[in-house]
C-alpha cells in the first residue's frame, strides 16, 4: 500500500498554521493567568481590611500611623523602635508581632514577605543603594494615613469618619520613597501635573517631596501600580476590596482620593 508523504510546503504551511493559532490565543492565556493573579492580589486587599478594621477598635478608631519613631518625649501606639502601618496590622495577620525596623534586615523582611501581590517584580536594589519594589501594598497618605512622628504631629485619620468611596490601600509600585505609602494627588504637595503617556490626563508628581532631602523625584502615578489589566486592586474605607480602572483614578472618579481638609477625620 502506498502513503503519500506530507511535502515540506505542507509541513510549513501546518507550522504556520499552528503559530498563527499560538499567537491569537496567548494574549487570551495571558489575561486569563493576570486575571487570577488579581483574584488572589485582591484576597490578599480584603483581608488588610480586616485587619485595619481589627487595629482601629483597638486604638480609639484611628488608623495605625504611616511611619513611627519611637524617641525620647513621643508618645507611640506600638513601643519602641521604628514602625510602619504594616507593622501594626501584621498580628492581626497571623503574620507575627511587631517588628523592629530600626533593623534594616526586619525592614527588607515585611517588604518582601509581607502579602506581597503575585504580579509585582521581585525586589532589587536601586543604583542608589535603596531597594525597590519593597511594598506591593501601599497606603492613602495623607488622604487616609499620617506621619506620627512626634506627639504633636497629625495621626492617621478615624476610620469611620473617612468617606466610603475614600481608597486607604492599593496597589504599589515600591519606587523610591514610596515603599508602602502612595502620595494623594489631590494635595498641592503632590499635585500631578505631568503627561507621560500622553492620554490627556495628568499622570506623574514633578514636584519635590517635602520629606526628600535628597532633592526633587518624579513619581509616575505617585506610587499607584496598575499591574493588573490596566488597573489596580484597591481597598476603600468601608472594608470593601475591588479592581479600579488606571483612568478612573487619575481622574478621581468619586472622590477615591480623599482629603485631608475635613480635620474632623483626625480629631
């Protein structure tokens, strides 16, 4: 019996084939994988709600501080040492206790260990000695969180009292003094007055961080990251957890920003 053998123009033609099939169904398999990534991401989101929920029953209402430093004359909610909002809310976690971040090594711990998003790039060091992509969670500053640094410096807002529609975490990008925080844009100090990708809507801070003594830094989305389909998991006020368009959040779409002009938050 005679078999007719493929010829290599059919062999090709069939490769061809299988590549074009390959290519139209990656982008598919690809959005697919993300779209998981984010489901976990958000778990992760729902979750720091309970937990910052947990934190504020136990301290008057009030969210933990953005940073702490625990010196002579100050008064602290979380001992000694230098803290962070992660910090705070990480037995509420399971995740441990307290840790001392005057340790540089426990720092670089919470940051790389601490809930981190299963779509952010690993952590490395920048060319100025500081390590990037620390935090893959940041929080609302000053919209939701503040600097305790001294007792007479603002605390972090009351939970209760911030509006519903007001985000106090999302997605990171880790950059460089952003580590666990993200600017409000919605703050002269932090106004984006920027285009970088040229949509019409401002995108990037230009203008000096008042807390950066090494000179002005430009902060596309002032630490926002949009890692999952063109948007970021954020957790608002009100415990709720949900995907938010990067469009939706440049452009303040219900006010997700917050504002710090309402003082009553923090009184």
């Amino acid at each position: 019996m005679n078999r007719r053998a493929f010829t290599l123009i059919e062999i090709l033609v069939i490769i061809a084939i299988i590549a074009i099939v390959a290519a139209i169904l990656y982008p598919v398999f690809a959005k697919a994988r993300e779209k998981g990534r984010q489901i976990s991401c958000l778990s992760n989101f729902k979750q720091c709600g309970l937990a910052f929920s947990q934190y504020a029953s136990d301290w008057e209402g009030r969210l933990p501080p953005l940073w702490l430093i625990d010196t002579a004359g100050s008064e602290t909610e979380v001992g000694t040492g230098i803290g962070s909002w992660a910090t705070c809310i990480m037995p509420y976690l399971g995740e441990g206790t307290q840790v001392d971040m005057t340790n540089y090594d426990n720092a670089y711990l919470v940051g790389t260990k601490f809930m981190r998003c299963p779509s952010a790039p690993t952590p490395g060091y920048t060319l100025y000695g500081g390590l990037d992509n620390l935090y893959t969670i940041g929080v609302n500053y000053p919209g939701a969180f503040s600097y305790v640094l001294r007792y007479w410096l603002p605390r972090s807002a009351i939970l209760d009292k911030l509006p519903t529609t007001t985000f106090i975490a999302a997605d990171c990008s880790g950059l460089r003094y952003c580590h666990g925080f993200i600017y409000t844009p919605g703050e002269p100090d932090f106004t984006l007055a920027t285009d970088t990708d040229n949509d019409g809507i401002p995108d990037t801070m230009t203008g000096p961080n008042q807390f950066d003594v090494q000179g002005p830094h430009y902060y596309p989305y002032n630490g926002v990251a949009f890692r999952h389909n063109d948007g970021a998991n954020m957790l608002f006020a009100d415990g709720h957890a949900k995907w938010v368009a990067r469009k939706s959040w440049l452009s303040n779409v219900d006010q997700v920003w917050g504002s710090t002009a309402d003082s009553t938050v923090y009184q």
